[in-house]
C-alpha cells in the first residue's frame, strides 16, 4: 500500500491524525489555513478515553504534565446547592486518570512538538479535494496541488471536504446554545478543580489549571447570532446572583480575552466516514455539542484507530471500511449522549421540569453519578506498534 497522506486542518484531530499516521510509517503533511498558530481557544478537559488515545500517540505523558486533576467540584445550583459531587479518586481507581484540565493553547503546542519536523504548512488553506485514481487523491490549495495515498478531511465542523464528498449531508445546525468563555488573567482561589452550576436556560463552569488560572464558560440559551457590546458586563448581570467564584472569575477576565460562538452540531449522522480514499475525522465527522467534553477526546479516538487499522491492514480500502466501522457507531452514540446531556442541564428551563431534575441528582448515589460519567471514558485505544 503507498503510504503519503495530506490532513486537512492542523487542529487537535488533524494534528494527533499526522502524528499517528507518522508512528505507523507514512509521510504526512498537513494543511492548515491558519497564517499562525495563535490557537485561540481557553481550556479543555480531557478524560481517560483521550488521554489513553494521547497515551497511544506518544504524547499522553506531556499533556497529562501539563494538566491538572479534576478531583474536586460538581454539580450545583445557582444559589450554591450541590447536585452531585465530582469524585476524581474514584474515577482515578476505576479508569487510572480523573479528568484533566489543560488549556488549549498548551495542548495544541504539545501536539505540534511531537509533529515530524516540516510537516506543518500554515496559511494554506485547501480549496479542492477529488479522488483521481483508484489510489490517489489530490488536493488542491489555490496555485499549488497534491497528490496523496489518503486525505483525512479534519477541517472541523463547517468541513468543506465533508460538504464536497457527502454533498447530499445537510450540514452544521444551531444547537440552540451561545458559549462565551476565557482563561482568567491571574490565579483565582476557586475552591473545586472543576464546577458546573445550571440555572434555567443558562450554565456557568470552570475548569482549574495547574498554574490557579481557570478558565470559565457561560452557555445561555439564546437565539444564534446574539451578541453582546461588552459581554463581560452583560454576564455579571445575568450572573449576579449565582454562587462563589462565578463573579471572581468575570472580575479576574480582561475584556478581551472573552471568546464567544454559538454551539452548532451535526445533528444528521453522516452515513460513512469515508469516501474513497478520503477518512473524515474529528468535527468534520462527528461535531457534537460539547456538554459531556467529549469532542476532542472523540477526534483523538478516531486518530489512534485510523492510524492503528493502516497499520494493521494489507490495503487501504479494507483499513478505511474498518476505521468507518469501528468510530461512526461509537461517536453518534457519543454525539447522542451529549445533546440528550444539554437538554437535561442548561437547556432545561420549564421550573417544574428543572425541580425534577435536581431532586432526581441530589437523589442519585455518588457511585451511580460515577459510573454515568465513566460511561463514555472506557475505551481501550488500539495499538500502534
Ligand atoms: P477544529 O478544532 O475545528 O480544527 C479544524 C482545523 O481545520 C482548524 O485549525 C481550521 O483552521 C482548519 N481548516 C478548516 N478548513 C480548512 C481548509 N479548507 N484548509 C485548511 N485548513 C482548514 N472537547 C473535549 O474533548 N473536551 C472539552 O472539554 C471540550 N470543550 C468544549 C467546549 C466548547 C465550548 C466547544 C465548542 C467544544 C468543546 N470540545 C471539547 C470539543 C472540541 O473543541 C472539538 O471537538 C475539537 O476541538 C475538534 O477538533 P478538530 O481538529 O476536529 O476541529
């Protein structure tokens, strides 16, 4: 089997994908339309599926250095009121990590470090991606073209490769969710390594680093595309009256470090992951929203087990049919599970409906609400070697 790839997109999906690919052998570049690398973005938790898939990739030690343990914290209302509590240790004796905070900026750095040298291109966005032969696809970026074994499309949710090789897929749709979120300026005394409060149509969480920074987000149901002239006092009002640290970490926020997208998902399944030799990956594939912080570590399952059934199979085509089997159901269900998670928490708002809710969580026992969250994280990564 040839052995060039071309990754479409220079994200957390398409960086651990070329540093999968490269473990197993093949020459990979990857396309990114980005001039630089600013990587925004705040922070992101990963649990032990993808830290297993960091693990895989050579990569999982420096990441998980760079993070820090989410033992403490939980569920809460927005007067303080605990719905369920964040057990770390138990989730460390059951899956042998908790889930760990890192910010994205250093996650994508770490990933990049373990790149074969010169295989990044930046500022080279892809505007073509057509099969040309039984085993050859080329791409095209403007005045230059490529040609390659294999194309993994990981240009994220609004993937053009996805909308040109599926083009009967409808595409993106709102999930009905604004985010805004930032990595605070300085350290804050935030109490819990992570916390998530619900209140009736919006929700306020954070995730701790190891520096004592954190970041925090705030998702409100709103319609898309509402905007704010200077969010951070627009949150302090809509947030006035929520718990410790919700106001400590708006006041510890420069205004320009606030983020804000609305939440769009492929709420249509795609009907294959791959098409020819081109493998859909990451959002491109599966964009979910992001209330079970799955996404990446998904992007990160798809990488290991692409390069892992390259590695293992005697053609390209058989390889291909197994990634698509093994990720598209694991990741829908996943992508499932997350939406049904959003309309339970911050999406709830009929008061009668949020009462059930909360009585039915303080209700659930720890070790119940244990085994719900390490419901997604089991996940054994296939090998590389
Ligand atoms: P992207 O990160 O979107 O990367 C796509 C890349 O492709 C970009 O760099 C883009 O510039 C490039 N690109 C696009 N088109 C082209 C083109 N034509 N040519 C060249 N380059 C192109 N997941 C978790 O696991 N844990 C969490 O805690 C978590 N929190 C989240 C919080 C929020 C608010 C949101 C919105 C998501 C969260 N996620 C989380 C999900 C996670 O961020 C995504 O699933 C993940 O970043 C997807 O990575 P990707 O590489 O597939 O796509």
């Amino acid at each position: 089997m040839g052995n060039t790839a071309v990754v479409v997109g220079g994200g957390i999906g398409g960086l651990a994908a070329a540093i999968g690919l490269h473990r197993i052998g093949w020459d990979v570049t990857i396309l990114e339309r980005s001039p630089v690398l600013e990587d925004a973005g705040a922070g992101i938790s990963l649990a032990a599926n993808g830290l297993r898939a960091l693990d895989e990739l050579g990569v999982g030690g420096a990441v998980r250095d760079a993070s820090r343990g989410q033992y403490t914290g939980g569920t809460r209302t927005p007067r303080g009121g605990r719905l369920t509590r964040m057990d770390g240790s138990a989730l460390e004796k059951a899956v042998g990590t908790p889930i760990m905070g890192i910010p994205r900026s250093t996650l994508h750095r770490l990933l990049r470090e373990h790149l074969p040298a010169g295989s990044l291109e930046v500022d080279t966005e892809v505007t073509a991606v057509e099969q040309v032969g039984p085993g050859t696809v080329r791409v095209d970026c403007g005045t230059t073209a490529l040609e390659a074994d294999l194309v993994v499309a990981a240009d994220g949710i609004g993937s053009a490769v996805r909308s040109r090789v599926l083009p009967g897929h409808p595409g993106p749709v709102y999930s009905g969710s604004t985010v805004l979120r930032a990595i605070t300026e300085h350290a804050v005394d935030v109490r819990a390594d992570f916390e998530l409060t619900w209140g009736r149509g919006a929700e306020f969480g954070h995730i701790a680093f190891l520096d004592g920074r954190a970041e925090w987000h705030a998702v409100l149901s709103l319609p898309a595309g509402t905007r704010f002239a200077d969010p951070l006092t627009e949150l302090r009002r809509r947030f006035r009256t929520w718990h410790d640290p919700v106001l400590a970490l708006l006041d510890a926020t420069r205004p320009e470090a606030v983020l804000h997208h609305d939440v769009n998902e492929l709420r249509a399944p795609l009907p294959a992951y791959t098409v020819g030799r081109i493998a859909l990956l990451g959002d491109a594939a599966h964009a979910m929203t992001p209330n079970l912080g799955q996404g990446a570590c998904q992007a990160l399952e798809d990488a290991v087990t692409l390069a892992a059934a390259l590695g293992a199979e005697s053609t390209v085509e058989t390889a291909l049919a197994r990634y698509d089997a093994e990720r598209r159901p694991r990741s829908q269900a996943v992508a499932g599970a997350a939406r049904q998670a959003g309309r339970m928490g911050q999406r709830l708002s009929h008061p009668l409906a949020v009462t059930l809710r909360n009585t039915a969580m303080r209700l659930t026992p720890s070790r119940a609400a244990t085994r719900m969250i390490l419901r997604h994280h089991v996940w054994v990564p296939p090998s590389l070697n």
